[in-house]
C-alpha cells in the first residue's frame, strides 16, 4: 500500500501516459562545446533524474532563434548540429521510463545582452513587444513579418525536438522571457492586435504559438506552457491577471504550469526561486486559484520536496502535477525514496541557491549537499577498492563527516574523532534558525548514516599525533575546521562582546541594540536571526561591498530580508574602538547594547598538519585548508574518500 497513493497515480497528457504526478522542472545547461552543442555529461544529468522516478524531465532554456533570441549559452533547436547531443538526452532519459522534454524560450528584450554593443550599435540585436532601452541598449518593437517568424520558430523547434527523440515540449511564457513580456500590461502597449489593455490581444501571440506547434507535432503529442501566476511586485500582474492569461490558453495545451516572479526583478528572484526564508511549496496558492478556471491540468512548482504536502496537493485536486527542480538535485532519488516510503531517506534541499550561483559563474550544476550532481557521468561507474584500509578522519564537522561516510559505503574501516560532544562542526550552532532548519536536519541525517554505515564515531576525542599512531591507521584525512577570528580593535574583550558562534547559541545575552561586526554571510545572516527576535541590528563592514560568498542568488535574498527587517549595512566602515556605549568607526558612534565579531575564521592547520606523518596516506580537507563553504567541503570530502 502506498503511503502517497495521489502523487503516483499517472496521469495522462494528449495521449501520454506519465507514470506518477512528480516532474522534474526545467534547469538548463551551460557547459557546452566550443561550436554550442551538448556533451555526454548533459544527458547524465537529466538521466539521473529519470532514474531517481521523475515521471517527465525537461531540458531547460532550448531558444527557438538563437539570431535574435539567445542571451548567452544556451541550447540551439534551430540548428541542426545540435541533433545529435539533444538525441543523446532524450534517449537517456526515456530509457528510464521518464518522457523527455524541452524548454522553449525566446529572451525577447533581454537578447544578446552580452553583444557589448550599446546606443545604436545595438539596434537590431534584441526585439520586443515595444520599442525600449534594456541595458543601455535599444530593443525594437516586433513587426508584424517577426512576429509570424517567432510563431514559426516555435512550431519549428519544436518539430525538431519531436524529431530529437522528446515526447514533450514545454513553452516558457513567464519569468520575463519574450511571451511574459506581451504578456504583461505594464510593458505591452502596443495598439495593434497584439497589444495593449485587452488580455486577448495580449495574449495572442502565446496561443498561435500554441496552434502553431500542435499543428507541428500534431494530436498525441503533450504540449505543456509556464506562465507567472502572479510577477509578485509593485507594477507587475497579480494573480487575477494571472488566472485571465490562463483562461486565454486554455484549451491550446495539454497542461499549464504555474510559476511565480519574474528574473529581471531582485527582489523576486527568490520568490520564483523560493530562499531558504520562505515555506515549503509556497508559490503553490497560485496553481491553485489558476486550477479553478481551466479545464486543463495545472501544475505546481517552487520549494517542493515534502511529500505530505505534495501528497494534499493533488489529493485535494488543487493541482494534477507538481515538479520540483533543486529538490532532485540534493537527492535525484527523492521520488522512488517517497515510493518506497523512505521519507526519512531523502536528502531535502537547503535551497541554499548555491547550485545556481555555480551554473551563472561557471557553467557548472553542484549541489552543496549532494556531490554526484553535475558529476553524474563520474559516479555511474563505481571505482573499486583494491585494498580495505583503516581510514582515521579528524574531525566532525561537514567535510568529515562525508568523507567519513564515503569512505565507509565503499568498504573502510572508519574511524571518526571529534572533539566536541557532537557532530557537525560549527553549524550546529545554527540550529534554532528557523531558515536554517533543514541545515540541521541534514546534519542529523548525516550522523544517522554514519552510525548505519558502521562508523566507528568518538565524540569528545581529539586526535593527536600520539592518539593517531596508537590507532596504526593506514589513511588519516584531517578535517580539523577552523575558529572564528578575533579581531585586534581596543575594547574587544568587553563584557558586551560576543562571538558570532556564541551570539548564535544565546541570543538571549544579546540586548536590544546590536552591532555586528563583519558583513559576509555569517554576519548577515546572524543579523537577520536577531532582528527576527526583536533587536534593532546595524552591520559594520570595513570593506566597500557585503561578501556573499560566491553565492551571489542567496545574497538577493538576504537582501529582502535585510530591507525587511530594517538592518543597516554601513560599509566602507572601520571599527577604531569597542566601549560601554558602543562602536566607534569611522570617528562615529554605533550605539549597542551588545557589539558581536564575525569577521572570519581562522584555519586549525597546525592541528592538521601535526598528523601529516602519522600515516601512509594523509589528506587535509575542508576549513583547515581554507575555510569556504559547505559544497566545497562535501565534494572535497567525497572525492578524496572516493580516491582511497
């Protein structure tokens, strides 16, 4: 008996049977060949997807005119040397018994924004619904003749995607592409029929596009469209508008898929890509107003991952599908581990955005929390073990505790040391967080898997060059971490002066007014816990920018928070000196009632370094190098245990 009987009940779509009601949303890939096409380690990641019991996996960001719809790095459906690696996917894909699908999109005004040219050197290079300036660019308004060749382009890419081996397309008209921007009442106000106040002219061109690609692969063949439900800010559409534009298609397509925001907005980026400060399934309200009004399934997207929720979702009949994109990421198994009711099992995404902050700034998909993800190709071929050895990992926090597991499923004998009375490191003293939360459940599913997998834990034990010699180990891995830094400023070892890993575990000792010094990710975000609780945060940063830690998607949702909660953010501002009363930066007062240090950390090599000789085989790993962040601690750690 199936503990979730509703999300796997399959569902039907123009002649498709799909085998549960759990897609995977599209994300797109940029690492391509030098001539655009794709490589083998494209298809291995959507077919990982497929694997794990996604009923649909859909290739993400597929332009269907890449002369004049194409920002950067993107699939190409209108030439013909991409068949091959497109072929590759879908065939991968379906093989897994999953139908394989593509994105259609056209940027519109957000075109060939990388060109560089600008002024009237730019001129013809993007095209919209209006005439306008993008980006110190000008973008010209469709004519009637380009307005007929996107319709055909669509029909075309995706007749060519048919071709490749998909069973499905999906034609992106939200998040600010081209057909949200006829879409949109504030940016169409064109005085033709493809324009202006009435929704029906607005809305003409995504439903020839509709006709026209229906009439391209024909009958049997699902036609899916993403629109915005609502773009959730001051001047764009809200859910009412939402629900007419779902009306005008309705009907034209064989399931609407409801999303929220719009990608050119900041302050909505991570409301379309729900942040760790929202709930799970958040943007669901709006699939599920939208489904009062059509006769053709909706579905969901935005922080799934929950099967109780998806579970009611569906039950209930306030959506036929829900797809879920990070959320198959951290655990590209999630769906067959809800099958098989192992909820518990599944590693549940932190929506940390560090996956897409990867993708913008290198062309690279990583999950923090899962390192096979964008190494899938790597990971189908176990690496053997020639020799069982007795592994010794110092150190407990997230780099440990991974390369400790690892290690351990391949067969080592394992032994783990902390030196506290708990696992995981310096994060745990974010435990009371609430958008922390999951963080903490993932450090509890990590300490449960070690003890599963037969680690041999010791908590309270610091390993020592002696302590390490007597265990005769044949591997040792030193994950030794680092310490918060204390910063040399006169006054710092005042009574009202804290640490942030302190701050953090008695926010209870922290007074009204508070002052943190340090705004990269640890200040930020302790600032934001506090305000939470009530105090009145000011940050104090001596450099000219905040520091997001390479993780530039989580920051614009820091952002909202810190402009939600009031927090000032004083850059270019030295601390000079700590009193009763406050800081002193600046030759100005801060006043505060508790001044808190986050300023950075320190890394316990020597700690490490002392064990170098104690083995046959030694590794430093994680913070006791150079301390960066929980994906590059996990795929260090995993890839070094891997290597054993």
């Amino acid at each position: 008996m199936l503990k979730y009987p509703h999300i796997f009940e399959p569902i039907e779509l123009a002649g498709t049977i799909f085998r549960n009601r759990i897609f995977a949303a599209p994300t797109g890939w940029m690492d391509e060949y030098a001539d655009g096409t794709l490589p083998p380690e494209a298809a291995s990641y959507y077919a990982r997807k497929a694997r794990g019991g996604a009923a649909a996996v859909t290739l993400g960001e597929c332009q269907v005119d890449t002369d004049y719809g194409i920002p950067s790095h993107q699939i190409k459906l209108d030439d013909p040397f991409h068949l091959n690696g497109l072929a590759r996917c879908a065939d991968e894909i379906r093989r897994y018994g999953a139908v394989a699908s593509v994105e259609l999109q056209h940027a519109g005004m957000y075109s060939n924004r990388n060109s560089g040219l600008t002024g009237e050197a730019s001129r013809g290079l993007a095209f919209g619904p209006v005439e306008c300036e993008e980006s110190g660019r000008i973008v010209l308004a469709m004519d009637e003749a380009r307005i007929e060749r996107t319709i055909r382009k669509y029909g075309q890419a995706a007749a060519f995607a048919k071709r490749c081996g998909f069973g499905m397309v999906t034609v992106h008209a939200g998040h600010g592409w081209l057909l949200s921007q006829f879409l949109s009442p504030t940016l169409n106000t064109r005085k033709d029929r493809w324009g202006g106040p009435d929704i029906e002219n607005r809305a003409r061109i995504v439903v020839a596009i509709l006709d026209s690609i229906r009439k391209a692969v024909g009958p049997k063949f699902p036609i899916e469209v993403r629109i915005s439900g609502s773009e959730c800010y001051a001047g764009g559409y809200d859910i009412e508008e939402g629900i007419r534009i779902a009306k005008q298609i309705d009907g034209h397509c064989d399931l609407i898929h409801v999303s929220a925001g719009s990608h050119e907005v900041s302050e909505v980026f991570t409301v379309t890509h729900p942040s760790m400060f929202l709930a799970d399934g958040c943007n669901a309200v709006y699939a599920e107003a939208i489904k009062k009004h059509v006769s053709t399934p909706v579905a969901t997207v935005g922080a799934h991952g929950n099967p109780e929720i998806m579970e009611e979702l569906v039950a209930s009949g306030k959506v036929d599908v829900v797809e879920i994109a990070r959320g198959l990421m951290a655990d590209p198994d999630l769906v067959n581990k809800i099958r098989a009711g192992e909820d518990g099992e599944v590693r549940k995404c932190m929506r940390c955005l560090a996956c897409f902050s990867g993708l913008l700034h290198t062309g690279q998909f990583h999950c923090a929390i899962n390192p096979e993800i964008g190494r899938e190709k790597e990971y189908a071929v176990p690496v053997p073990v020639k020799k069982v050895k007795t592994v010794l990992v110092a150190g407990g926090g997230v780099g440990g505790m991974q390369a400790a597991l690892t290690a351990a499923e391949r067969g080592h004998k394992v032994i783990l040391c902390e030196k506290t009375g708990e696992l995981g490191g310096t994060l745990r003293c974010e435990r009371s967080v609430p958008f922390k939360a999951k963080l903490d459940e993932y450090l509890n599913q990590q300490a449960f898997r070690l003890a599963r997998a037969g680690v041999d834990i010791r908590l309270n034990t610091e390993v020592t060059p002696a302590a390490a010699e007597a265990l005769k180990p044949d591997v040792i891995i030193a994950a030794t971490g680092a310490r918060p830094v204390k910063p040399p400023i006169p006054g710092i070892d005042g009574s009202n002066v804290l640490a942030a890993e302190y701050a953090y575990t008695h926010p209870e000792e922290c007074g009204d007014k508070v002052v943190i010094l340090g705004a990269g990710l640890v200040g930020i975000e302790l600032g934001i816990y506090l305000s939470m609780l009530g105090k009145k945060v000011e940050l104090v940063e001596m450099l000219d920018h905040v520091s997001d830690g390479g993780n530039n998607l989580h920051m614009k949702a820091l952002d909202v928070e810190i402009a939600k909660y009031g927090i000032g953010v004083n850059l270019s501002t030295r601390a000079e000196e700590i009193t009763a009363e406050g800081v002193i930066g600046n030759g100005r007062l801060f006043p505060a009632d508790t001044v808190i240090y986050a300023v950075g950390q320190k890394p316990q090599r020597e700690a490490a370094a002392a064990l170098y000789a104690c083995a046959p085989e030694f590794y430093l790993l994680g913070d006791c190098v150079s301390p960066a962040n929980i994906m590059s601690a996990t795929s260090a750690a995993d890839t070094v245990a891997r290597a054993i």
